[in-house]
C-alpha cells in the first residue's frame, strides 16, 4: 500500500509560468514532508521541506504548502525554468518530535519538463 | 567536494557473485542511511545507523544483505550470492543529529552506486 502518492507520472510547462506538483498521503503519523529534485544518473538533491506545524514554506522560486486535512501538499515553482527540468520526488517522515524514526517514505515521481 | 560521496558509481557483476558499496558521509553527520531505487520507483529504505549503531532495518534488507559502520564515519554494503532482481540504484544518505526540538533533520543524498546482475 502507498502511503506517498504523486498521481502525475508527467507535467510539462512553459518557461516563466508556474509548475505545481501535486503530493498525497495516507499516514497521518507523518509529520515532516520534503521535496527532492533528481536528474538521471545522480542521487536526489534537496529541495524544501516542511514541517506539520506550517501549512506553507517559502524559499526563492519554491514554496511548498500542506494541507493536512486533506492529506495534500503541493510545490509550486514560478517562474518555472529550463534547468528545473527533473523528476521531482515528494517525501514524507515520521520526525516524533524528540526522536528521529529515521526513514523516509518517497512517492514514484514527477518528470516536470520546462519548455523553452 | 564536502557532500556523501558513493565508490563505486556503476557495478556490474554476474549472479551469484557478492558485491560491497562504500558511502562517505557529509562529515560531522551522525546518521547514515542507505535506500535502493528501481525504474519508476521513489527511493525505498533499507537501513539506517546513528553513529556505528544500526538502529532501523526494512524487511526489504533480506539475510544476502548487510550493511555496517564500524568507526561511525564511512559505511559499506554487501550484498552476497547476488541475484537478477537486484540490480538497482544503491543511494546513501546523511542527516546530521536531531537539531533541536520542533526541528527536523533534512536527508542529503550522495550520487548512487548503479548496479547491474548479468
């Protein structure tokens, strides 16, 4: 069973407009969430994270937003460029404050292609 | 380079073969963690060590499988009699320790060890 769901296998945007991936999950023990960029043939490279305290997390081009009633988050990249053509991987933890459960669950992936 | 480096980046070997995979760590990290990514898929967790402790382990990490951190610094993995289904990308991780409290820990994840089971 997924816990970590990205829907979207694919999304293709235009340069300068906005990209939104999309995240749901099932677990409501998960309290810490992060996105990863990753280009073939290398490990994921982190992106934003966010913690179930915030419902929205900002950093340059990136913002991600929590939604926790409806188990959703969402990373919005504007203006969207060539170079953030990548799969994006959504992620999610049990951080239980006080002490780390170590693992990270990932959801398959997002193939975002920023057209020229 | 100061991030989690992996040796080797590609591997192939033929079945039945044992293999071993090193990861350096981002120095100053106590945790260490090792995942295994297959096409199409998210990263899976395998297991994971605070300092030379090995503290999680996934039923992913069958008894071919093992993994250590003997000075809690580098790590390696092994994997013996190893079979066609796998080959995969192997990924290593660290995070530094528990920051504080209402903090998380982020994951910084090396380049992987591509392994291929003829």
């Amino acid at each position: 069973d997924q816990q970590v769901k990205q829907n979207s296998p694919s999304l293709s945007v235009q340069e300068g407009r906005i990209s939104i991936l999309n995240c749901d999950y099932t677990n409501s023990m998960f309290d810490y969430f992060l996105w990863y960029k990753k280009y073939p043939a290398e490990g994921p490279t982190f992106l934003i994270s966010i913690s179930s305290i915030k419902d929205k997390n900002e950093d340059g081009r990136f913002t991600v937003f929590l939604n926790k009633s409806a188990k959703h988050l969402s990373l919005h990249i504007v203006p969207s460029q060539p170079g953030d053509s990548a799969v994006y991987f959504c992620a999610a933890s049990n951080m239980n404050y006080g002490g780390s459960q170590g693992n990270l669950i990932f959801g398959k992936g997002t193939k975002l292609s920023v057209k020229p | 380079d100061t991030g989690v480096s992996q040796d080797p980046r590609h591997k192939i070997t033929k079945r039945g073969q044992n293999v071993t995979f090193r990861c350096d760590p981002i120095s100053e990290h106590n945790r260490l963690y090792w995942y295994r990514q297959t096409l199409g898929q998210g990263p899976e967790f395998l297991t994971y060590f605070q300092n030379e402790a090995q503290l999680e382990k996934s039923r992913l990490l069958s008894d071919r499988f093992s993994a250590e951190r003997p000075k809690g610094s580098f790590s390696t993995l092994e994997i013996q009699r190893t079979e066609q289904g796998d080959s995969a990308m192997y990924l290593c991780a660290s995070s530094p320790t528990y920051p504080g409290q209402g903090e998380a820990d982020t994951q910084y994840f090396g380049p992987g060890t591509r392994l291929t089971v003829l």
